[in-house]
C-alpha cells in the first residue's frame, strides 16, 4: 500500500522503512492525513460499534474520539458513520500539540470533558491508542486486536484485550466479564 510519499501510506508498511529522518516523518504525516481525508466518506464500522455507542450514549457516559486523523477528517468520518452528535468531543492529532502516542490528545480529551483520567476508559486498537491513554494517566485500556495482534497490545500495557466491541462494553461498566487478562 505504500507507492509513494504523496499517495498512499499504511502503518504496516511503514515498519519496513527502517529509521526516519524528521522530513520523511513529516512527509509521512502529511501522506497519512491526505489518506484519511480523501477516505472520510468510506469509514467502515467495527461491528458492535453502533450498539456500544448507543448503549454508552443512553448510559450518559461522556465520549471522546481521540484520533491521529485531523480534526476536520475525524468529524467527517464520524458524520458520514452516523455518528453525529455522539462524541461530546473529537480531538485529531492537530487538536492537541502533539499526535498519539503523546499524552496530550488523551489529556485534552479529559479536560474538554470535564473528566478526571482516574474515572476515565480508552478503547484502542494500537500501540500508540495504549501508549497515549496510559500516559495521560488513564486506568482502563481496553484494546482490540486486528491492527496490531494480541501480543503487541498486550506488550504496550492493554489492560485488557477482547476480541470484538460487544467484549469492552461490560468492562466499560464495570460488569463481570469474560475478556481476557494478563
């Protein structure tokens, strides 16, 4: 998937380059972001997702999508998903100072929030989703594999990792669950 600098970039391609100067990182960045952007409008849905959000709406838990997408491009794709009005707050790697892994979109989540990181959950799917969520203090990261395997979620300080959406939900409440531990 990787053809070019200005076309088209995937993370799993990006392991094989090897070390990065600042310039190809950024141009990198800047492939990943015209990526996003030109597929806002094909965002397809973990199933579970429409079900989980919905049940977290009517629990009244505040959401928070936190993405290294921009800002624009993350409320495009959750537009076009439907779920407009679903996230008390969208924050992209432009929103915060610095992209994921940094604490600083997790962090800037919170406090647009109003909540605390103690009383907070993050359900990622990467490395960088655990890294950021554990730095900016948050106790709970559930992860999915798929993106990235068991293993390196574990390995990168999941709390917990379940196989689909309908898994995170009980430990979103703090219901008993079947979801694996270490």
């Amino acid at each position: 998937c990787l053809s070019d600098w200005s076309s088209d970039v995937c993370s799993s391609d990006l392991l094989l380059l090897g070390p990065l100067t600042d310039d190809q990182q950024q141009q990198v960045r800047e492939a990943y972001i015209r990526r996003a952007e030109r597929r806002a409008g094909s965002i397809e849905k973990m199933p579970g997702a429409q079900e989980l959000l919905d049940a977290l709406v009517r629990a009244g838990i505040p959401l928070a999508m936190v993405t290294n997408k921009t800002e624009a491009s993350a409320n495009a794709q959750a537009r076009a998903a439907g779920w407009d009005g679903q996230f008390d707050v969208i924050v992209g790697a432009d929103s915060a100072g610095a992209p994921k892994p940094s604490a600083l979109p997790s962090i800037h989540a919170l406090r647009a929030m109003g909540v605390e990181a103690a009383r907070a959950a993050f359900v990622g799917d990467t490395e960088t989703d655990i890294r950021s969520a554990l730095d900016a203090g948050i106790p709970l990261v559930i992860a999915l594999p798929g993106a990235r395997s068991e293993e390196a979620l574990w390995a990168a300080g999941a709390t917990h990792v379940v196989p689909s959406l309908h898994e995170a939900f009980p430990l979103l409440l703090g219901l008993p669950s079947e979801a694996a531990t270490p």
